[in-house]
C-alpha cells in the first residue's frame, strides 16, 4: 500500500524515505520483502511524510498491524 501511495502521488522513493527520515536499508527492506513489518514509528513517519489523511493513515497503520487509539499517545 505504502508504494502503491508513493506512486499515485508522483513522489520519488528517495524523497519520501528521507522525508520521513527512515533510513535507506529499511526502505528497501519494505520495497523488496513483503513479510517485512516495519515499526508503527516508521509507518507514521511515512503518513506525515505523504501527508496522508487520517483515514488513509488508519488504514496505512491497519495493514502493517497497528492501530492508533485515543489511550495511546
């Protein structure tokens, strides 16, 4: 999901990535296997970087396993 939004939103891989201040390795970790489960951290870190909205953002969040929720800041 995260690189089919990078693509529809005509971004380069290397500017959201630094964006979002994910290292390199971990992008590529991401792109290249699809059993990688990134951190909640660096999912949300990519939200603010794509400037997602927050429903887009629930759902980035939901398919990597995580959730936001009003007891966890």
């Amino acid at each position: 999901m995260l690189l089919r939004i990078i693509d529809e939103k005509n971004k380069r891989d290397v500017d959201v990535y630094n964006r979002a201040n994910v290292h390199k390795s971990v992008f590529s970790r991401i792109r290249s296997n699809p059993n990688y489960k990134p951190s909640k951290s660096t999912v949300l870190a990519f939200a603010i970087a794509l400037e997602l909205s927050l429903d887009v953002t629930h759902d980035l969040l939901r398919k990597a396993g995580y959730a936001l929720s009003s007891s966890s800041k």
